[in-house]
C-alpha cells in the first residue's frame, strides 16, 4: 500500500520504518528541512535501538522516503498518517492540537480521490470530529474517511512493540476502511496481535486510559515504597507479592524516580483536562499527578538527606539523565528538577549518559564521555537512568575516593553487597 506518515518524530518515523519493513511504499513528511536532509543520508535523529538499521535497509530498496513536499506525498498516497506532536498547552494542562489542525488543512488542499485519514497522534475524544469538519469545509465526505489508529510503543522498545503489539485499535465504523486497515495490519495480526474494531472517539480514549492507567501503577507503587522505607520492608518482595496475582502483573511495578518521557505526563493531565469539561471528577487520575509531582521534591529532599545538608562545593555525579534507559528523551526527566536545586546550593554537578551530550542540560553541569570521568573522586553517585552499562560497575575502583556515597534510584544493586563492600548506598523503598 502507498502510505504517507505526517510528522517524523518518534511515532512517524518509526511507524513510517516499521510499515516500509512490511513491504508497503512509504514516504515520511516533515517541514523541518535538516531532520529530512540528514534521514535521506541514512541518519536517524533519534536514539532508539536497532531503527538505522532498518531504515537504510528499506531506503536501500526504495521502500521508504523522505520529503519536505507535503501536497505531493498526501496526493501520492492512499493512506495518510497524521503523526505530529500534541505536547501539553502552555495556557492549561490540555493537548496543544495546533500541529494536527495545520495538517487536517494541508490535506483538504490535496484531496482528489478517496483517502484514508489516520490520527496515529495522541488526541483528545472528538478530535477526528473536529478534524473532519475542517476537511468536510472543502471536500465532499464521499471522499475521505478519519480513522483514529493509537499507537503503544514504548521509547526503547519501539520496533518490538511495533511488530508484536498486544493490541491494534481502530477507530471507524466504516466497513470498507476497516478492511483496508486490517488487510493492513495483517501481518502482524498473523503473529498474534488482537485486532480491535471500536467507534473512533472510543480508540481515542484508549490511547488516554491506557497511560493514566500504567502512570497510576507506577505512582501506586512508588507510593508503597514511600511506606516500606518507613517500616522496614524491601519494596521488591511487595513487586513480586502483587505481581504474581495474574490480574495485577509485575509490569509498572518497580519502584523509582516520579515518571517522565513524552506521554505520561502530558497525558494524564489531557485526560484530566477532558474530564473537566464533560464534568467527569476523574479523582484517582488527580491523585497520580499529584503524587508524581509530590515525589519530585521527595527525592530532592533525600538527596540532601544523605549529604547531610552538606551540598555546598561536593561533586554529584548523574549516571544517566534521560528518564528511562535505551532512549534519548529527556522530556519530564526528574534530573532536570534536581539539577538546578543542586546548583543553587553551590554544588559541583557532572553526567554522563549513553546516549550523549544534553542540549537541555544546564551548561554548569560537566559532560563526561566516560564513566570513568564521570566517577572519579566524586562524592555522590546518582543513578539517575536504568542503562545496562551501570549494572555491574567496580564503583571503589572508579571513585579513588574513600567516603563516597552511592544514591541508587533503580535499585540495580544490592544493599547487602553494597554493605559487605562497605560503600554507603541508599535505595529506593528498602
């Protein structure tokens, strides 16, 4: 099939990747001229395993392109993906819908025989309505068809998720367009992935209550960690107590920072914002903000705790500062809450991260391109960031420093063998 995908940031371009890989011709669109330059030379602009591989193996068959001509890849295709960014409005805590209503215009301009319109990108209920009626101003109805079709990956894991999703929803009561999609879709149905046919605002809502859902379960556990600490408890065997009920599961139940990335935080507060306006009281959603809010200071506080108020002129090294491992993101990343309380105090601040060199880092804070830079003589390791790379570290031999202190975030090591080393480390719910 000839799809076009709108947008080439993380959904778009790993999406446009993945679609190219099951034999359909694609091209990816986006008006940034240097991401679009730099993806025909083969360069991926975003971290995420395995993905340059599979773009330069489909770009090598002409299966995949890259434009900047918006009108002539929309005319071109029969399906189009509108894939572009939804970040939380800088007036409230709603969706900022401006990129995916400049694209439902750009498409009314293009019409000439029957499309499939598919919203890929995180929306609001009753966005496909709204986008179908600025398309409907100019085009008769006979010759288009919205669709919403959410997306599940997860940064890191994207073109896994991608080819053996759990689910595939799509939003349409359209007969003949859902056959298209599933014929689509197939491939991957084939390997067991259940195809879900549902109403449009109701695959809207999906996208929305599936992200709540699995931030209220990391701030649930998050919060009993709060509580084990208190009393005593290792966290983990309460992970593994609750996990092992099938109707729970371990997944989203590891203690750690607040979360972070490009969806849980915008989306709960989307959601949250929809409520209101339908005046729904979604409470428990609430909370979850709250609370992921409220952890943000705890762990600025614990911090301080372990220093013993002692900031001033220590040197506090970061081991990994996106907010989770296998991705560049650093969108909602509780390092960038700490790092400028820490500064203030007159704190010496240095990271390293895998995957590079943090425009959004403050530029005080030292760049390492090692870890060996990173932990030398250091007084305060932070593991900020899950990497593989932290998992087995001889931190005695890295430091040089007796007295050092070791913040571990992630729980990656033991605090039994942390304690027989004699290194004073401190972790999280236990």
């Amino acid at each position: 099939m000839n799809l076009c995908m709108i947008g080439t940031g993380y959904v778009g371009l790993v999406s446009g990747v993945c679609f190219s890989d099951l034999g359909n011709q694609v091209v990816c669109v986006d008006k940034d001229k240097d991401k679009i330059n730099l993806l025909n030379k083969g360069r991926v602009p975003i971290y995420e395993p395995g993905l340059d591989e599979m773009l330069k193996r489909n770009f090598k068959f002409g299966r995949i392109s890259f434009s900047t001509d918006i009108n002539k890849a929309i005319e071109s295709s029969d399906i189009i993906f509108i894939c572009v960014g939804t970040p939380t409005s800088k007036k409230n805590n709603s969706a900022d819908l401006t990129h995916v209503y400049r694209v439902a215009n750009d498409i009314k301009k293009n019409i000439k025989k029957f499309k499939i319109i598919v919203t890929k990108s995180t929306v609001p209920v009753t966005t496909g309505d709204k986008i179908e009626k600025i398309i409907a101003k100019k085009v008769n109805k006979k010759k288009f068809e919205i669709v919403s079709n959410p997306e599940f990956l997860r940064e890191g894991e994207a073109i896994r998720d991608f080819i053996y999703p759990d689910r595939i929803v799509i939003g349409t009561q359209n007969k003949k367009v859902n056959r298209v999609l599933k014929n689509l879709y197939e491939p991957l149905v084939n390997k067991g992935a259940k195809y879900l046919n549902t109403s449009r605002r109701a695959a809207e809502l999906i996208k929305y209550a599936s992200n709540a859902f699995l931030a209220t379960k990391i701030t649930y556990i998050n919060e009993i960690s709060n509580l084990c600490e208190k009393i005593g408890v290792n966290v983990e065997d309460i992970s593994i107590g609750m996990g092992l009920d099938k109707r729970i599961g371990t997944r989203f139940l590891r203690a750690g920072p607040a979360y972070g990335g490009s969806c849980f935080p915008k989306d709960t507060k989307a959601i949250a914002i929809i409520a209101d306006q339908y005046k729904s009281n979604l409470s428990i959603i609430k909370s979850t903000i709250k609370s992921n809010e409220n952890r943000r200071n705890l762990f600025k506080k614990r911090t301080f705790q372990i220093m013993k108020n002692k900031i001033k002129n220590k040197t506090i090294t970061f081991l990994g500062v996106t907010f989770k491992a296998n991705t560049d993101d650093m969108r909602e990343s509780m390092c960038l809450k700490m790092i400028p309380v820490f500064l203030k105090k007159g704190a010496k601040l240095r990271y390293y991260d895998p995957s590079g060199k943090k425009k959004e880092i403050n530029k005080k804070v030292k760049f390492c391109k090692n870890i060996q830079e990173a932990c030398l003589k250091t007084d305060l390791i932070i593991i900020h960031t899950e990497w593989n790379e932290f998992k087995s570290l001889d931190f005695k031999n890295l430091v040089k420093k007796n007295n050092f202190k070791i913040y571990d975030m992630r729980n990656i090591y033991s605090s039994a063998k942390m304690k027989q080393k004699k290194i004073n480390y401190f972790s999280v719910g236990r």
